[in-house]
C-alpha cells in the first residue's frame, strides 16, 4: 500500500468525534498518569492489515509562547529510556499503547518496541470505511522533574 493512500485515507478523531489537527496533550501527575484515546479511522477504499504506531522525534517544538524544554531527540530517548527500564525492572515510567482501550493490557514503547516502523506496536487491521481506538498513557519515572515532552505518534 502507497504511503500517499494512508495520508489521504487514515484520519484521527478524538474521543468527542471531532478530528484532531493539531498536537494532543497529555498531561501527567506523580500520583496519577495521564491519557487519551483517539480514533483512527479508514476513510478509503483500501483495506489495511498491518497498522502499529510508533513514536518519532518531534516535528514540532510546541507553540511560540510555550516551547519545548529540550531539544526533540532528548524527549524521544528519554520516553525510550524509561520504557526500557519499566519493561526491563518493573519500576514505572514511561509512554504505554493500549490498543485496546478499554483493557488493561498495554505496551511500553521502548527501544525494541514502538521506537521505529519497523518495531511498531500492532493495532491490526482497519477494513476500509471503518476505525478503531488507540489509547495513550504517559507514568511519571520516580524522580523525574517536571517537563514538556514533544515526540510524534505515528500510525502506519
């Protein structure tokens, strides 16, 4: 499938069914993560069979009036710095993908995991004319001060 089916095809909407055209904020406490869900919707005649999201650096530093704190690659390496960590022992921290919702069950995004297209979290399929939801969590790391983090979710 072309990359410029997707782009023309796959939409995002946000829990209100509005759609999202500019950045979604997260935000998150020590003592309580914070979330969104967001809707992806297939909006063409293609089928597709193989959707995961993945994260990236930003393309975006945030407004004009509210920048980001570091640098893009910063906020990527740290988001797959704890969520190695998570994974690996247990302490918390880090970006979670739910793909269903609705579950408990979820991902950290990590080095091996959610980190390019190639090592993207599977959402499955999307039958044309049809959407499924992706939930998005973000757990303070102990220890961690306070910041804006810019990073790119990507569906493909």
């Amino acid at each position: 499938m072309a990359y410029e089916n997707i782009i023309n095809e796959i939409s995002f909407v946000d829990e209100e069914g509005q759609t999202i055209y500019s950045a979604l904020r997260i935000k998150s406490e020590i003592d309580e993560n914070g979330s969104t869900i967001f809707k992806i919707n297939n909006l063409g005649n293609n089928a597709y069979t193989n959707l995961g999201v993945f994260i990236r650096p930003s393309t975006n530093l945030g407004p004009w009036d509210y920048p980001a704190d570091s640098p893009p690659g910063t906020d990527y390496q740290d988001l797959l710095t704890w969520g190695s960590k998570s994974e690996a022992t247990g302490e918390l921290g880090g970006l979670k993908i739910f793909t269903d919702p609705f579950s408990d069950d979820y991902q950290y995004v990590t080095r091996h995991n959610g980190s390019t297209f190639l090592n993207r979290i599977k959402v499955g399929a999307l039958p044309q004319n049809n959407s499924t939801s992706v939930k998005i969590e973000f757990e303070v790391p102990e220890g961690v001060d306070s910041r804006r983090l810019y990073i790119d979710i990507v569906v493909g």
